[in-house]
C-alpha cells in the first residue's frame, strides 16, 4: 500500500460513517521529508518540524510558544508525552502522533471533534507503529 492510500483512506476518511472528514492530513518523516499528504494539508516549514520532534523528545518545549504548522499557531493541549501532540484553534485542532519513523499528521475543524481526530490519527499511528514503521 503506498504511503498516498494510507492518508486518503486511513486518515481523510469518512469518520464513524456520518460524512464527516478530517480537513487536512500528512505522514512525514522525522527528518521533515513528506511522505504523503492530503491536497489541503499546509506547507510546513522544516523549523516547525524540528520543533514537533524536540517536544516529542523534551515534553513540554512547545507549550509556551504554542505548536506551528505554516505559520498557524497552536495552543498545546494534553496529549502522550514522547507519542502524542495535540493542539487547538478556534473550533479545529490537530493531532500529531510519532511512529518509530514517522509523524502522522491529522487537522480538523467543526463538526469533527477532537475525540475524532485523535481516534482517526492515533489508530493509524499505532499501526503503523506495530509494523515497525
């Protein structure tokens, strides 16, 4: 399967069958190269994802200046320390999970739900993480 059908049918699918969608989504490496993304997914800057890693390495780096994804800010929320980022703005967000090679990206924005986006990004990251991926 390539790396495209993971993000157009495992990340912007149809969510628990009620129509609804995540609004833009990305599987990128660790070393910021994109793997597959979603047409609406924004073009980030490498800094922004230098940044994602240092909190996944050092929990906590992105909570006072916020989490950055083409200059859109943020605000860091809960998540998994060293596996999960979650961030909000407004009535959207987004949910980022690290696989051993991998960010799995997934943004949102009303009516889809935070719950939903996590469940969506975190199931195929924990695949793609029992994969060895």
């Amino acid at each position: 399967m390539s790396w495209q059908t993971y993000v157009d049918e495992h990340l912007m699918c149809d969510i628990d069958g009620q129509g609804q969608h995540l609004s833009a989504a990305a599987i990128i490496g660790h070393d910021g190269s994109v793997w597959a993304q979603s047409s609406t997914f924004p073009q980030c800057k490498p800094n922004e994802i230098a940044d994602i890693m240092k909190d996944f390495d050092e929990p906590g780096h992105l909570a006072p200046t916020g989490l950055h994804l083409a200059s859109t800010k943020y605000m860091v929320i809960q998540g998994e320390p060293g596996a999960v980022i979650r961030g909000k703005k407004g009535s959207g967000g987004i949910t980022i999970k690290k696989t051993g090679q991998a960010l799995v990206f997934g943004l949102y924005e009303e009516p889809v739900t935070p719950g939903q986006c996590n469940m969506v990004v975190e199931r195929l990251g924990d695949y793609l993480a029992d994969q060895g991926l």
